[in-house]
C-alpha cells in the first residue's frame, strides 16, 4: 500500500519525541514511528526496518522539516528535540484522554517496578517483583509457570547484563523481554547495544523509559476496573 502522507507524521513524530523525554535521533524514528501505522504490510515494515524503503525516509524527513519550519521542533544533524510549543501540540491532541505531566520527583528503581506490577496486574496479569534473578516478571496467572513478560530495569549499571538476562528468558519460554531505562542518555546506549551485541532479540525486544512507564502506570488506574471488565472470560 502507499505510504502514509507526510502530514500524517507529524503528529506521531511529536507524541514520539515526547514518550522518548522530548529527543531521539532520526534513524531510531524511522523505526519506532512504525507502531501509529497498522496499515504498513510485512514487506514494507521489513524494507523500513532494514533502511531500503526510501519513501518512507524521505516522508519521515519531510514531515520533520515542515514541523522544524513551523517551530514544533529543531533539528540538529540527525538529533530532533521537540520544542515548548511542539510538546503543547502534541498534548493537546491527548485532552480527551486525560494524559499526565509526569511528575518532577526522581523516579527509583523500586518505584518503576511497583508501577510494571500495577499495570500487569491492571491487564489480568499476575506480576511479581525480584523472581529469580529478574526484576519483573508477569504471568498469565499464579499457577502458569511460564514467564509471559520479562522486564529488566536498568537506572544504572550494567546494560548488557540486563540484556543476556532478557535473552536467556526468551530463549528458555519466549518470554516477552523489555528493557527500562531512566535516561535518554541510557535509551540511545541500550538501542545500540541491542542492535549489536545482542542483535538476535532486537526483533522482540522492547526498551522504554521510566518517563513512559510512569505515563502508562497513571493513565490506566483510572480506567484499571473498566480494564478488567474487557478481560473478564
């Protein structure tokens, strides 16, 4: 199918920027920008993924340069940092939704696994802090043995050790790994890692931020019983 229309970007390159704590390089957003465009087929999210599909790049720099020229962000080389007035923009699109300003308190280790407990546990799973040597864990119920989701949250040491616990989960149960990290510093230093060293669970391999976690934990408990009701068998 044609790919989508550069002012169909825009606004999920902006809500990108955001969830990312308001910076990323251009060649993360070619492939993250994937997600808000379920239409793509296999063929063409494999040619974005792999850099051939190049009206897709030239759509993504496009729709960047008419958000740069009207304020929204500003590009430096390959680095786009959204600005005041595009971080304005693109909340205002989530109004309806109620969406969180994430708080200014430093956010902990403890306090991210307590919110991936809350929300697994929001979405009918069964989520456990310190299983084994995994930070967090979520299974289908108390009496499944087999690890659904694995989450490993890293605001300091060693991200490749967080990344061969992830893989020996996926290895051992097709567990679902994530990755958490607290910085964007540490966002940019995961994705290469994962793209190198650990480049055979880049496919399934989720990494995201404290900020995001934090996002999704607020948003869900007010809607956590409506939630339930969806997964009620």
């Amino acid at each position: 199918m044609p790919i989508p229309n550069v002012s169909s970007i825009e606004m999920p390159i902006l809500q990108e920027l955001v969830a990312v704590g308001g910076s990323d390089n251009l060649q993360f957003l070619y492939e993250r920008l994937i997600a808000y465009f379920p239409q793509l087929s296999n063929e063409e999210i494999a040619e974005i993924k792999n850099g051939t599909n190049k009206y897709w790049r030239k759509a993504v720099q496009t729709a960047g340069k008419i958000l740069d020229e009207n304020g929204l962000i500003s590009r430096d080389r390959g680095n786009w940092t959204i600005t005041k007035k595009g971080k304005a923009d693109a909340e205002s699109q989530f109004s309806d939704f109620s969406i969180y300003k994430t708080e200014s308190k430093t956010l902990s280790h403890s306090d991210i696994q307590k919110f991936l407990v809350k929300i697994g546990e929001s979405l009918g799973f069964y989520a456990e802090t310190e299983f084994e040597y995994y930070d967090v864990i979520w299974r289908e119920t108390l009496k499944n043995q087999r690890l659904s989701h694995v989450f490993e949250v890293q605001s300091k040491g060693n991200i490749d050790s967080a990344f061969a616990k992830l893989k020996r989960a996926y290895e051992a149960q097709r567990s679902k790994p994530f990755l958490v990290v607290s910085t964007e510093r540490d966002l940019n230093r995961a994705r290469l890692s994962l793209s190198r060293e650990f480049h055979d669970i880049e496919p399934v391999t989720k990494i995201l931020t404290f900020a995001q976690i934090q996002q999704v934990h607020q948003n869900l408990a007010n809607i956590a019983e409506i939630i339930r009701e969806f997964l009620l068998k």
